[in-house]
C-alpha cells in the first residue's frame, strides 16, 4: 500500500500476515537522501569531514553521501586493499611511503587503480585541504569497483578509489597496556605482507583481548617467533639494550616501524640504546625482554606492561619505550617534509 503523504511504500502482504513491522519502501532518490540527512543531522560532530569517491568523481562533505556501492567487489567479495596516513598539524605524515605501500599492495591483489599515482597523491592532498581537518587520519581504498555479485571481478567497468579523512584527537600515549597471545590463526604471509580489506581476524584478535582484558592481542607464527598485532607492529627492548623488531618477511612492513628503524639509531648514537636491529624473536625472548612496545602510525608508539599476565621488565613503561615514543613524537611534529606533506589549506 501507499502512504499518498510521503510515497513510501509498504509491502501489504508481510503486513497482512500479521506482523507488526512495517518496512518502507523509497522510490524517490531525494526522499531517501532526505530520510539519511536526518540521521546524520543530529547536531553532534560529524568524525569523518570529508569523503572522495572515484564513482562520482569528486568530494562530498555530506555524510549522508559517503556510501560505497552494494555490488562493489570490496564489499560482497573483500577484492580492496587500503592505507592510512596521519594527519598532525597541517601535516600528512608519511603519506609517501604509505601511497607506496598502498600501490606494491594492489599490485599483489591485482588491482589496477583507475588513476596514475600522482593523481592519487593530488586527490588525497586536496581532500585533506577540503576538510580542514588538522588532527586524524586520511584512510584511502582501492577496490575490483563495482559491477556484480559474482567472484570474478572480470564485468567490473574499472577499479574504484575512496578516501575518508577521519577527525580524530590523538595524542602521543605514555600508558602501558596489557595484551594477550592470540589463539585467531594469522594469515598466511601472501596475504599478511599486503595490506588488504581481510581484517576478519584482526578483528577477532582484538575482540578476544577483550574479553580477557587486555588491549590487543598478538600473533605468533607457526614457528613459534612473535610476529605482529592486529594492526600495528611489536618491538622489543633486549636486556642488553637492543631495540628489536620482529622480521617482516611474514608480517606487514609497517611503515612507522620502519622510520622507528630509521631513527632510532640516535640513540645508538647516545649511548642510549645498544643497536637495532630485526630479526626472529621466539614467544619466551619476547615475554624475557626488559621493554616491549606496539608500533603503528596513530600511535607511535604504545608502551606494553603485561602479556598472558607475566609483566614485562618490571611491569612500568619503560624510559627506552618512552624515549623511542619522543623521537618519533618529535618526527612527527618536526620532522623533514620528505615526511611531512604540507596540507594547503582552503
């Protein structure tokens, strides 16, 4: 049935059946945007500023726009692979390095982007500048695009490219957390060392730290070595003062790990720490070292106190976790601008 006042429709014979829920039925485009906004407009602060999206080729600030297609492999079919960059103080950290890592990702997945990498560098600089958002994180997608539900990604038009620039109020963490080992299996190194949309055990991992908890829980390979958290990467102080990272041959190569390997040598330098390295590092040298550490780009670093219940050194954050956490603080706010992109805001 019809009601004549809005042109929603009912599907009478669900009702006439004698149940009490009665869905709407949209036909008019602008009567659904309408019924969105009115979700969104509830005067709070909306998180995400501003979106892109290939598919309609350009930035929207209406949140009630920011939707990916149904048929869109990424969703039905998990066919993505993303990245994330962070916004600091009119800076887009590490947004090179990350734009790389996002393309060797979609390589590996066999997506094409729809545009060559300097327009995907301009889009995401100019959806940052739109936004005004001088505190967050610019996440950005690259998908099969969208075109049906089966699983070859063969009738797709072409790929799709969306980007969300996320307000978020992060600051540099100086509280240890505790975690736990994981009993979700981690993915097998073809699909760990690319960034993909698969984040089904992540996301498990995490919920089941939670339930004992702790903050996050991490992975140890099937040899036995640790090898990283849900969505960051883990080091390691040695008692002899070594800073130690898992290797990443089975892991995701994170890119705040890797600039953490780049500068920690200064406190090399110091006398501060002994030397850094990467290498295999089993569950009881993990569990045995005098520091431990998550590291990841909207951290950088988070101090780990507990793991399984068993304190880590003497159970405080440690002075070498902070001192690493200042110096990539400080790169962060300071550093070169050959990781620091200028955001030109509008």
């Amino acid at each position: 049935m019809e009601n004549p006042s809005s042109g929603q429709q009912t599907v009478a014979s669900e009702v006439g059946n004698g149940s009490d829920l009665q869905v709407p039925v949209y036909s008019s485009s602008v009567e659904l945007l309408t019924k969105l906004q009115e979700k969104w407009n509830s005067g709070k602060k909306q998180p995400s500023p501003a979106m892109y999206s290939s598919i309609f080729g350009g930035i929207t600030l209406d949140p009630a726009m920011m939707a990916i297609p149904i048929d869109d492999h990424m969703v039905h079919r998990g066919h993505g692979v993303f990245d994330t960059a962070m916004i600091l103080n009119g800076y887009l950290y590490e947004l090179d390095t990350h734009l790389d890592r996002f393309l060797r990702s979609a390589s590996k997945a066999k997506i094409s982007p729809p545009f060559p990498r300097s327009s995907l560098r301009s889009i995401l600089v100019q959806l940052a500048a739109v936004s005004q958002c001088r505190k967050g994180s610019l996440r950005y997608w690259l998908s099969a695009g969208p075109g049906n539900f089966l699983l070859s990604p063969a009738g797709c038009p072409t790929s799709a490219f969306y980007a969300v620039v996320i307000d978020v109020d992060y600051s540099q963490p100086k509280e240890g957390v505790k975690v736990i080992t994981s009993s979700v299996p981690m993915k097998a190194p073809q699909f760990a060392t690319m960034k993909n949309v698969n984040y089904l055990p992540n996301a498990l991992s995490v919920m089941e730290a939670e339930e004992k908890g702790a903050f996050a829980a991490i992975w140890v390979d099937d040899e036995g070595y640790v090898a990283e958290g849900p969505n960051v990467n883990v080091a390691f102080i040695s008692q002899n003062k070594e800073l130690l990272l898992p290797a990443f041959d089975k892991i995701l190569g994170g890119c705040t790990a890797k600039r953490l390997l780049a500068l920690a040598p200064k406190l090399v330098e110091k006398g501060i720490l002994k030397s850094v390295n990467t290498a295999n590092i089993t569950l009881e040298e993990g569990k045995s070292a005098a520091e431990m550490m998550f590291v990841g780009s909207g951290l950088p670093i988070l101090p780990i106190i507990t793991w399984d219940e068993k304190p880590i050194g003497d159970g405080n954050v440690g002075e070498l976790t902070l001192a690493l956490s200042d110096l990539l603080w400080e790169d962060m706010l300071t550093g070169p601008e050959t990781h620091r992109v200028p955001i030109p805001y509008v």
